[in-house]
C-alpha cells in the first residue's frame, strides 16, 4: 500500500503469461459468434447501448465493432460461449484505440485480461486460460476505459475444445428448480434437464456463483439462519437462456462466535498497524492510537496450499507472539476491533476455485481463535475473483458469526464500477461487509460519479469516488475514506486530515465541499482509514488526532 499500485495493477494485468501456448487439436474451431460483426450485433451485448457496427475501420470483412464509454460506463460488449471443463483456451481480437481491453469472467480458475494502452492501427490482443472442473460456459469481453474515446474491435477468436454446436439454438430457461437439503452454510438445488443444453449456471440474489454439468447443484459459503434467492439458466454453444422461475431457501442455524467481541462504532476510524519495519515508527498493538476503531494487522502471508493464509510476527519487531495476544485481547475489552489483513502490495494470495476459498476461509478463522482477531480485510492488490472470493468470504461469516468484521481496501481503479470485481465482491456480501476503505492515493485522476475526471489530492477527488459507491449500492455505513497518514506514507496523494474533515462534511452534511457537491448527503458515512498507524505515529499522531475526534462527532 505504499507505492503506486495502481499503475502496477495495469502493468501486471498487461504482462503477458510466460510460456509457449499449449498445443491445439486440430478439431479446434473459433467458438465465438459473429467474431466479425457481420451479422450487427447478433451475439454480443454492449452496457448502456454503448457498441454499433461500423463499416469504417474493418480489419478484414465490412463490419468491425465500435463501442463508445460515457460517464460511469466502460463500454463492455461480451458474450457468453459453451466451453468444456478442464479445458484450455486462447482468446484474441483485433483492436484500436486507447485503453482496450480484452478478457474472459467465469474461467473457473483464474479470470484473464489483456489490454493496449493505445493502438492507432489495428493491433491484436492475445490471452489463454484454462476452465475449471465445473466450468460450462465463459464470458468473453471488451471494453474501453472511462473518459476516453471510442474503441474498436474486430476478428475475435476463441479457440479451443467446443462445449456444443455454434449452430445449435440457444435453450429455454430450466423449469422445476427446488431446493433440497439445506446447512447452515449450504443449499441443494435440482431443476430439469433442458433439451439442447451443455451446462446451467447456477444465480444466487442475482450473482452467478457457479456452473453445472448437469441439472442439480449445491451451492455452498452461505450464512447461517439466512434467506437466500437462486435462479439458474442453460448454456450451450449459442448462448445461455432466460433465467428459471426463482426459488427461495434458508440456511439452517449455525455458526458461533469465538469469542463476545466489540461493536464497530457508527462512525469509525481504520488504521493499518505494519507488521515489519519500513522506516516508520516501530509499535506494539498496545501503542497503536486509541483513535483508532479497527486495527488491521499487516499482513498475512500465503502458504503453499492455495488460498489459505498464515501469520507469523517479524522478528525484528521483538515482539512475542503471548504479548501480541495480550494486546490484542486488551484493545478487544476497550471496545476496538482488530483484524487480519491479506493482501498488500506484495501479496500474493489467489482464492479462484471452490478448493481454494474453502482453504481461504479454514485458515482465516484458523487464525482468528489462536490470536483473538475479530475479522478479516482483504487488500488484494493484485485483483480478486469475486465468485469465489464470495464463497470464501461467506463461508467464514458461517463459521466466526454474526460479530465478523470484514473490511476491505481497494484501489480506486477496483471500484469504479460495479461491474469491477472488487466492487462485485462488496454488493455480493453486502449483508455481512462492515466497510470498503477505497485507497484514495497512489492513483492518478479518476472518473467521480458525475463523469468528470479528478486528480488525486483534492476534496473533490475523495467526495465525487465515494459518490460511485455511496450511489452504486454500497449502504453509507460500509463507506470509508483511505489516506495516507502523511507524504511518506504514499508515493501520491497525500492530502491534509483537513482535506480529508472536509470532505466527510461533504458527504455527511453537504458542507465544505468543493466544486463537487453529492445532489444529497449520507450522515451513516462510516468513517475514515489511514496507512499506517505507524506512520502516523512517526507524524506525532497528527492524522489520528484531527480525524480520529472528527469522525467520532458525525452526526
């Protein structure tokens, strides 16, 4: 979290993978439909009615997509394509533009992209991925970036194993969905077979959360004593059907807390205490600030078995693992909140496949009952993928209870839009998410909610990104302010606790905002976080002491 991660996010994500491309079969065919736009639109569907068929820049034929992005709209044209399970894949286009991306969501594994930060001819994007063992059907994708001109794509392939005829007609919907046995974290669910059909996907409240062979699921990393919603469609090679009829189910009770816990406060303030030494003052938990609400520990490590995480505390540090505890229990009894962090900059936690979260979720509560932590926060800076990362994140509330404290840490570039996975991961878990502290720094300019760009730095930056949450589904008690606590914290943005009162004012009551001014105000603002308790210290707790009593006096 302190360097600038965002434009190492867009660098990994450009890097292409290692390795020769594994060898084809000659059976192989291109699986997309209309890869060539000859045919219009048919086959594709573009957000916000943003793509048309021109038949001015074509690569080969008389038609090549162009897709314009406006305002909180990137310009997505995806279709959904029947693919078999365990299978690999490699996926092209050709493109012009600025910032044009290519991907495929719902791999099963790992979720891929690529992109081109600007082509003025015709330039291919290539990327490959492998299909889970449950995987049927993949979502394969364009996009532009916001505030930037129209771009265009032509000549998409994917090739690899089919998962049905491309002239088959896509199915109808599946009737007869019921749930069967129900845990406390999990649902059974069947439906009828439909006639033509290579694969179901499977919704739960409207969030697809895994693929089926055949017609009957179970769905799993759910909350105890909760209702649940599901609906499921067929796939093939055409093209996946209307959803089914939606069926209602509630997990049975379960779950218990490890211990009584504290209540996150209305308004509360986060701080990550550094696990390790980096020039800014060294503390104990015992020394963290009493400003502070939540206490993110940084970080936890990955181990070897994917997903799953471990602790250990730097030995530099001096610092025994009973005293740790000690601490940890006596910020607990006055009333504050400690969690694990994953993630950070250098994180290298993966949680993609249904093995992995449950990995992810055993270890983290693991962890919990051996140092006394109350949740966890995630600080994945090197993306997410939000099904499984749901699965994970559920299954853990099913076993810490109803006093689990989740908060997360995005980047900016993560949560501007809804369709982002981050923000996916957030609206998924909305019922038990205690609050996204977007990092409001290390970013560069940024669409706000009103589709103007805004430099890091600025009230105006922080209030018009909060808008896109605040606005985009998020309740006002799960949003809070990240900043550094001061300019060597960060290698940007940096703004003055003043600037950062200023703008919770802004968005709590309407007062001392800048030239952004949200059309209503949200007095259940969570809060503010600051990077690092450390830092902060080494600032004479200047941050902590003028955010800390600001917050705590919101209305």
């Amino acid at each position: 979290m302190s360097v600038p991660a965002a434009a190492a996010l867009l660098l990994a994500a450009a890097l292409p993978a290692l390795g020769a491309a594994p060898a084809r079969a000659a059976a192989d065919v291109n699986l997309a439909r209309n890869p060539g736009f000859e045919s219009g639109l048919a086959g594709w569907t573009c957000s916000g009615n943003s793509g048309t068929v021109v038949g001015s820049p074509v690569r080969t034929g008389n038609g090549a997509l162009k897709a314009a992005p406006a305002g909180a709209d990137n310009a997505r044209c995806a279709q959904t394509v029947a693919v078999r399970p365990g299978s690999t894949y490699t996926l092209s286009a050709w493109v012009q533009g600025s910032y044009v991306y290519l991907g495929a969501d719902g791999t099963g594994t790992t979720d891929v992209s690529t992109w081109t930060p600007s082509a003025t001819s015709w330039q291919q994007l290539t990327t490959t991925f492998t299909t889970g063992p449950g995987t049927t059907s993949v979502t394969i994708y364009t996009h532009g970036w916001y505030g930037q001109p129209a771009y265009f794509a032509d000549d998409v392939t994917l090739t690899g194993p089919g998962g049905g005829d491309p002239g088959d007609p896509v199915p109808g919907a599946p009737g007869g969905l019921r749930a069967g046995a129900v845990t406390a974290s999990s649902v059974a669910l069947s439906w009828e077979a439909v006639t033509g059909a290579t694969g179901y996907n499977v919704y739960r409240d409207g969030t697809k959360v895994l693929s089926a062979e055949g017609p009957s699921a179970t769905v799993t990393g759910l909350a105890a004593s909760t209702a649940y919603r599901f609906e499921v469609s067929a796939t093939n090679a055409a093209g996946e059907s209307p959803k089914s009829a939606a069926v209602t189910a509630t997990t049975s009770p379960g779950g218990g807390d490890p211990g009584p816990g504290p209540s996150v406060p209305k308004h509360a303030v986060t701080g990550y205490w550094q696990n390790f030494n980096n020039g800014a003052t060294v503390q104990k938990i015992s020394d963290v600030q009493s400003q502070y609400d939540i206490i993110a520990v940084a970080f936890a490590d990955a181990t070897t078995t994917p997903g799953a995480v471990g602790f250990r505390l730097d030995p530099t540090l001096n610092y025994t693992e009973a005293q740790f505890k000690t601490d940890i229990a006596a910020k607990r009894a006055a009333g504050k909140s400690v969690v694990l962090s994953i993630g950070g900059e250098r994180g290298t936690v993966t949680v993609n496949d249904a093995s992995s979260a449950a990995h992810f979720a055993d270890s983290v509560y693991a962890l919990m009952q051996q140092y006394g932590f109350d949740g966890v926060d995630i600080d994945l800076e090197n993306g997410l993928d939000p099904t499984y990362m749901t699965q994970a994140l559920r299954a853990l509330s099913a076993k810490a209870g109803s006093k689990l404290v989740i908060t997360m840490a995005p980047q900016t570039i993560d949560m501007q839009s809804a369709s982002a996975g981050y923000f996916r991961t957030a609206l998924n878990i909305k019922d038990i998410l205690t609050v996204v502290n977007m990092q409001y720094y290390n970013s560069g300019s940024m669409n706000g909610c009103d589709g103007k760009v805004y430099a890091q730095g600025s009230v105006d930056f922080l209030t018009a990104l909060a808008c896109i949450q605040l606005e985009g589904g998020l309740d006002p008690s799960q949003v809070g302010l990240g900043l550094p606590a001061s300019p060597r914290a960060a290698g940007g943005g940096y703004v003055s606790p003043s600037v950062v009162n200023n703008a919770l004012d802004c968005l709590a009551k309407g007062t001392n905002c800048g030239s952004f001014k949200p059309s209503r105000t949200y007095p259940g603002i969570r809060g503010a976080m600051t990077w690092s308790t450390n830092w902060d210290a080494a600032a004479g707790s200047s941050w902590s002491g003028a955010v800390g009593p600001h917050v705590h006096g919101l209305p």
